[in-house]
C-alpha cells in the first residue's frame, strides 16, 4: 500500500507539461519559440519580395 501511495505522488511531481512532450534539446521552450519566430520573419520577407516582384512584373505588362 506505501509503495502505491510513493509511485503516485512522484507521478504527480514530474507531471508537467514540458517533461510530457519534451524529447530532445531544441524541441521545446525557448529554443522552439525562436525558431518558430525565425520562420516566420523569413516567411513574410519572402512574401514581400515576391509581392514585390509580381506587383513590377503586372505593372511593366500594363504600361502602354
């Protein structure tokens, strides 16, 4: 009867969500959240270009 009251009390002590999915270094906390905010500043500089690349290319094929 100890022995089950002991495993579930440390079962409730290391529950937390960043043990529950974590797997390796760089998968989670931080270092996830930079990448995702790198990516996402990379992703809408591309965007700009290449709205700014097709806006030229459609405005050159309009000019009389």
């Amino acid at each position: 009867m100890h022995a089950e009251s002991a495993s579930r009390s440390r079962k409730r002590r290391h529950n937390n969500d960043e043990e529950r999915f974590y797997l390796f270094p760089g998968q989670g906390g931080a270092s996830l959240r930079r990448r995702q905010m790198h990516m996402l500043a990379w992703s809408v500089a591309v965007a700009v270009l290449a709205s700014a690349v097709i806006g030229g290319v459609i405005y050159l094929l309009d000019k009389p």
